[in-house]
C-alpha cells in the first residue's frame, strides 16, 4: 500500500516503503498453529466426555483458543501492518500503532549518520537492524528492516544529495554568495565613449 500522496509535501516523492520483516511473524504463525492443533485434540477428548462435561469442555476450549489466537498471533500481525518504514527524497518517517498512533520524523539534512547491523539469522532472511544518528538527538535504532543494505544505501545517497531540505532536480538554485554576481555594464556616462573606444 503506498504512502497516501497528501501526508507528503511539495514536490517531495517517496524512495524506499516497507514494513518489518515478515521474520517477525515466525513464532506468532507457530503459536497459531500449535494453538489450533492442540485445540482440536483438546476438543477431540473433550467430545468422548459425558453431558454436560462435553459441551461445557467445548465452550472453555474455544473460549481459551481465541484468546490465544488474538494475543499471540492478531496483534503481531496488526502491529506489523500498521508500523510503516519511509524514506523519502526530504525525511525518514516511521508509523507504528493502531489505538495509539505513533510516529516520527527525521529531516535529511539532521542525519549525521547511518550504519547498519545484521547477524547470521538476519543475514538469511536478509533484514538487519538501522542505525540513523541525527544532529541532536540519541541514535535510533529501527529493527528488522528488509534489504537493509540496500535501505542503508538509499538514505547515504539522499543525505549527500540534498544537502539543503529545499534542494529540487531541475529547480532553480539561488547562487552562491561565494560567487560574483554577473551583471550588465551600465551605459557610459555624459555621452562620452568607454576609456576603451577613445581615439588617442
């Protein structure tokens, strides 16, 4: 799903959109799937029970299955829709939350630094962890990020392209205070030729 166009600024274009690795999703898929095995040999036993036993031993079954469901496998997944990763040609954005929404915002031009990290597990799946350093603020660390090394990259090269927050391609660009300003020759004065043009 891309990034809605009227949260961005003008003329502002999103480079990188992600959301966490799906890494993150291994053990709540295994708790799901542990979770309906065993409620299914749970209900399996609790049927061979005598009334009312068995349909009492039913109900708590299902009761305690779909608390599991929603604890350990719905709200890893809701959290991991909703948490966004953004880089654009201005700013790194980070969303996260459902109930309560989160999020920040670190300008190009604040970020001293990057670096990324990955382990051998990280490595395999091909996510690591970022790094971003701004100019006044504790380092912040955002986990399993996909194709990290590549994303680390990405933010590099818009940190050294645009060096000013209002830098556009094939925007005018006020001069450099450091170079003279070409102007005219001003027409000379009381009617009389340039020094250059008098007649010795």
């Amino acid at each position: 799903m891309a990034y809605p166009d009227d949260l961005l600024s003008e003329q502002e274009h999103v480079v990188v959109h992600s959301h966490p690795h799906f890494k993150m999703l291994i053990f709540p898929t295994l708790a799901l799937l542990v979770t309906l095995g065993a409620g299914t040999w749970l209900a399996i036993l609790a049927r061979d029970a005598g009334s009312p036993w068995n349909s009492v031993g039913l109900i708590a079954i299902g009761v305690v299955a779909l608390v599991l469901v929603v604890w350990l496998f719905l709200v890893p997944l809701v959290r991991w829709r909703t948490t966004h990763f953004i880089v654009t040609t201005d700013r790194l954005i980070v969303r996260e939350g459902v109930l309560k929404r989160t999020g920040i915002d670190i300008p190009m031009g604040r970020i001293n630094s990057v670096q990324f990290e990955h382990g051998l597990l990280d490595r395999v799946f091909g996510c690591g962890s970022l790094i971003i350093e701004s100019a006044s603020d504790e380092p912040l660390r955002f986990e399993d990020i996909p194709h990290v090394e590549k994303v680390h990259t990405v933010i590099y090269r818009e940190v050294n392209d645009n060096p000013y927050d209002d830098y556009r391609p094939g925007a005018p660009q006020q001069q450099s205070p450091q170079q003279p300003q070409q102007t005219e020759p001003l027409p000379p004065q009381g009617g009389h030729p340039p020094r250059g043009d008098r007649r010795r």
